[in-house]
C-alpha cells in the first residue's frame, strides 16, 4: 500500500515499525517530509533544466527494462498482467542488489526517502515505485529469524 503520510506504520512481531519511505510522481511538490528524493524512472523527464529537477538523486537501474516496460504497456501483444509484471520486475532487480541494499542502508540508518517515478504515473497500486518500496523495506528491515521453539513438534503420548 502506498502512503502519503510521513510513515508508513507496519506490525511487526507485536510491535510497530517505522518505514520512511514514501512514493510521489516527480512532479508532486516537494515536501519537507520527504528527505531525499530518488528519481526511478528509465528516462530522466524532458524540458526540465537541470536546476529545476525535483529530485536529490536519480537511478534507473531500479526502473523496469525496456522490454518488461513495453510488455506491461502491450507494445507488442496483449498488455501482462501486474502480478506477472510484478514477477519479472523482482527478477530483473536481482542484478541490482547493490541499489536496493545501499538505499535501505539510508533507511535503516533512519533517514527518510521519496521514490518518484513518472508524471504519467497515476495509478501508484500498479506502478513499479510500490514494488522498489517493498524491496528497499524487505532489505532494510528482514523478518526476524524464527525462534527454535517454533520449529518445534510436540507430540501427544
């Protein structure tokens, strides 16, 4: 789920994380809840000086490739469904661990950061920011390893 609010509260083993990590289209205004901004799109955006960019950092290898991007759109057949785009997009960002584990070290850190992906972008539920968010959130904050208890089997007598 994407939030607008400064965090996103999750549980977690009875407890309450927080995860600063928010999703905007490059062209929302800038808020000073939103620490650094990261622009994730394959291609910067056209007729924006570089001194009027609304985003601290740009990296497109956590953009979708070409061909997944044209896939979910159907350039060439029928459009993929979001839970296979979804599928494909966590299997191309296995090449780019290192992205994703040197941005959740920021967020692990504490600070607070805003992915941005295209003004075109409206459906925020179906557009690759969510699954980067997820991403950065899994490696900043893994699960706990399970308790040895819990591997336990106890059986009745």
């Amino acid at each position: 789920m994407c939030e607008r609010s400064r965090f996103h509260m999750e549980p977690r083993c009875g407890m309450l994380r927080v995860v600063p990590i928010r999703t905007k289209r490059w062209n929302d205004p800038r808020e000073v809840e939103d620490g650094y901004r990261l622009l994730i799109c394959r291609y910067r955006p056209r007729g924006v000086p570089r001194d009027e960019e609304t985003w601290d950092a740009w990296c497109k290898a956590l953009a979708p490739s070409e061909e997944l991007h044209a896939a979910a759109y159907g350039k060439s057949g029928a459009p993929i469904s979001f839970a296979e785009y979804t599928e494909r997009f966590r299997v191309e960002m296995e090449r780019q661990r290192y992205w994703i584990e040197s941005f959740a070290a920021r967020v692990r850190s504490g600070e607070t950061m805003t992915l941005l992906c295209s003004s075109a972008c409206v459906h925020e539920a179906r557009c690759h920011r969510i699954l980067v968010k997820t991403l950065i959130e899994e490696a900043a904050f893994p699960p706990p390893p399970p308790t040895p208890q819990a591997n336990v089997i106890r059986r009745r007598s």
